[in-house]
C-alpha cells in the first residue's frame, strides 16, 4: 500500500507535509509522534483510547472522516478549546482516502 | 520520617513490580503516589481496558494488571504514602536522600528509584481569563473538605464520574447544586447519571445543558461565572466553582530534581542500570528515556528488575551476591510467609 500525504500544522503555527503510511494501522496522533511535532508527554498521553484530549486537532480539509465514537464525543465534551471541526487525532485512522488531510494541533491544556 | 531501603516514587506497575525484585534482594520498599490509590495510569485512567503485550498473559485487564501486583508484593509489605505528590528531595552527608512531599511528610532512603510515568496527576484546568486568581478564593479543581460548601452556591462543571457524583453528594451539604456541562449526554456511571436525572426532577440539582462556564466574575472572590448556553451568555451567581475536568499527568517538582531531562523524561544510562545523573537516583518506566526506549509496563518490569540489583549493590557495596531464581530460591516474605516449589518424590520401581 502507499503512503498518503498529510500536513499538519503544529502549536507553533509551522506546517509540516509529511508521508504517512497507511498499512500499519496508524492514527494521526502516532503520525504527529513519529515525526516529533509535539514534545512528548504532551500528546497521546492516554496511548491512543480517546481517554484524554492531549491530541486534540481541527480538521482543515474536507475530507470524511469515520463518525465520531460516543468515547471520542464524550471526551471532545471535556476538552478545552474545542471548535466545530475538532477530532481527536487518535481516533482517525489513516487511510488511503485520507491523502492531503489537512490538521492543526489544538493547544496544550 | 519514613526510613525504607529503596523510595519508589510512583505507584504504577513498574513502581509496584520493583518491590517485587526488591524483596526478593530483601530489600524493603515504600512508595510514594500523588493518587490516592496504587496502579498509575492504569487504575486512574484506563482500569477496564485489556491489555494484550503482558507476557503469559494474552489479555489481561489494566485493573487485574495491578491487583494481582498489588498480591505478588504483598510478602514483602511495602509501605505506601498515598495522595501525596514527591516535592523535593535532599541528599544528606550520609549518602542518604530525603523526599518530602508536598504535605510535608519526610522519607529516607539510600536509594530513590523514580518510576513516575508521565509525571504526578494534576486536575485539568479550564482556560478560563483569570481562573488562577481565583484559586482558594471560590474555585477548586478538588474537593478536599465537603464541609467547606455546607449553606452555599455551588455550580460544578464536568461530564464525568467526578462532576456527577460530587454534585450528587453536594446536593446533602449546599445551598444550591449547578452542574453545567457542554453536551446533554454524561459519560459517568449509569446509576450516577439516573440518580442526577432524580436529583433534578426533585430539584435538587440545577442542570445547565449543553453549556458551559466561560468567564468568572467577582472582585475577591466568586461572586458568579459567566455561562454561555445556545450562543446566550448569562450570569449564575455562586459561592463556589469546581471545574472537574479530569486529571492529565504532568513531570512537575521532579523536573527540578537536577536531574537530566530530555522529551520531558529523565535520562538514565540503560547499558547498565538505570541510574539518573546522580548516583542513587534510578529512573524506571515510563518517566525515563534512553535511545530506542519504549513506554511499555513489560519495558519498565525489567528496568526495575536490573535497577534492584544495582541499588543492592549500591546499598551493600562489600557484599557478593549471584540472582537467584525464584524457582530455585522460593520467594521468602518480609511477613514470615515462604513460598516454595514442591519438593520432588522420589519413588523407586519395585
């Protein structure tokens, strides 16, 4: 399978094009760790079970994406700095239909 | 003053299998949590969750995980400071380290292994404009005393367990409840939401959905907070406002330690054992890092496994020691208990 596109904006504002493979079963929070984009400690601190909000980010693109599970909406309730377009990067699997997804990292809180 | 032979601070798997390998050094243990229970992250955050990568066991909950640590230490009567959060520590011209937390209670040891995991647990704050002013002036993210809200207005925020069944339990003591939350839906316990459903239609509880507090209003103290519900914004007059947002761990006090940190982790030498920068300071688990380091709970049983002998080393330099295995050696309890493989019979054919 191939690697899709995908840019993410970081908490200081820089946007990062990075490749993104979408046959190891990986989120956009691992994505945004394996490129080092936030600090560690300061996002996937849950492990990736929508059980804290530390990977927080707003959608900027178009793209669909799978329906938000009652965890992931229970927990984006309890976040901070919550807008209309924001998902936790841990529950967006990447996928090839994925390609050119657009994301920026909300705020540490 | 607490005087043990290893301090662990952090009560996680890691924190918990180290008395374990201690014990077996006969070396006792006494750990320090900034939770009031033991088990970390995985009692705090995820204990209903299954975890697959825990060797021999295929699946095994995080919950299970730690009560049945919690059983395996148990010979070695490990002592516990709970609901405390590791402050600072001192060397002494002994060699020996204090730790005192935060409530002020003193530990001594010679060796400190820190098995903290992404740090001490903190509540999560609201961004709220001035939030910080306010504290201990009408805002708390935890409630220590209940007694403190007996005849006044309260408005709690949150969704979760906390927030449901602080506003439950407050509904006996306050004036008034005020449970505001940004969504109708709850995620707490089941019974906690429906007694909550009661508690309202009784109108004992005001529930202010989907809405939430977004400024707080007062010259001194609470006077009111600002909720904005529908794109309406109006005031609620309150005594108090409990902001129960859940806890995020953060590295906190020790990051002040001088000890070496990189990634928001401490860095110790992992081609041998473990240590920190300062000698008889051992960083295990999750809150360390070295090349190639992983954070899993089977990563941190064996940094704790060859942290111990070096601590014993370090603790008793002129004695030689081999490790012997349990199956050999049994496990002999700091409480008299003895396990031990069953002896062989040997029978001879007639």
């Amino acid at each position: 399978m191939q690697d899709i596109k995908i840019t993410i904006i970081d908490r200081e504002g820089e946007e990062h094009l990075v490749d993104a493979p979408t046959d190891m079963n990986l989120n956009v929070m691992e994505i945004v760790r394996s490129y080092e984009l936030a600090p560690e400690g300061t996002i996937g601190i849950c492990g990736g079970m929508a059980m804290c909000a530390s990977c927080q980010c707003y959608v900027l693109s178009d793209h669909e994406l799978p329906e938000k599970s009652d965890e992931e909406e229970a927990m984006l309730a309890e976040a901070f700095y919550v807008k209309d377009n924001s998902r936790l990067g841990c529950q967006i699997r990447i996928t090839p239909q994925l390609d050119g997804l657009k994301v920026q990292l909300a705020p540490e809180s | 003053m607490i005087n043990t032979d290893i301090l662990i601070i952090g009560a996680g798997p890691t924190g918990l299998f180290t008395v374990f390998e201690a014990g077996l050094l006969k070396l006792k243990c006494h750990l320090i949590d900034a939770l009031p229970q033991a088990g970390g992250q995985c009692s705090e955050i995820y204990p209903k969750k299954p975890i697959y990568d825990i060797p021999a066991f295929p699946e095994i909950l995080a919950g299970e995980l730690v009560d049945n640590l919690m059983k395996q230490i148990e010979p070695f009567q490990p002592g516990f400071t709970l609901g405390e959060r590791a402050e600072t520590i001192d060397k002494q011209e002994d060699g020996t380290f204090i730790v005192t937390t935060n409530k002020g209670t003193k530990h001594r040891a010679p060796v400190v292994a820190i098995a903290g995991g992404l740090g001490s647990f903190e509540p999560r704050k609201p961004p709220i404009a001035d939030i910080v002013k306010y504290e201990e002036h009408g805002v708390e993210y935890i409630i220590r005393d209940p007694e403190m809200y007996r005849d006044k207005d309260v408005v709690i925020a949150g969704g979760g367990d906390s927030a449901l069944d602080w506003s439950i339990f407050l509904t006996d003591v306050a004036k008034s409840v005020t449970l505001i939350h940004r969504r109708n839906e709850f995620r707490g316990a089941l019974d906690s939401v429906e007694k909550v459903q009661e508690l309202k239609n009784l109108g004992k509880i005001e529930l202010i959905t989907p809405a939430e507090v977004v400024d707080i209003i007062g010259a001194e103290k609470v006077e009111a907070v600002s909720v904005k519900r529908n794109g309406d914004i109006f005031n609620r007059p309150c005594d108090h406002f409990i902001p129960l947002f859940g806890l995020a761990p953060k590295l906190g006090p020790i990051a002040n330690w001088g000890l070496e940190i990189e990634k928001n982790a401490i860095k110790v030498d992992n081609s041998l054992d473990y240590q920190t920068n300062i000698p008889g300071i051992y960083a295990i688990g999750d809150v360390n890092t070295y090349p190639g380091k992983l954070k899993l709970i089977l990563c941190g049983f064996h940094e704790a496994t060859l942290m111990c002998q070096s601590a014993y080393q370090r603790i008793h330099p002129d004695k030689r020691y081999v490790m012997k295995y349990t199956t050999v050696g049994g496990v002999e309890g700091f409480d008299g208990s003895k396990k031990e493989a069953p002896k062989a019979v040997v029978k001879a054919i007639e």
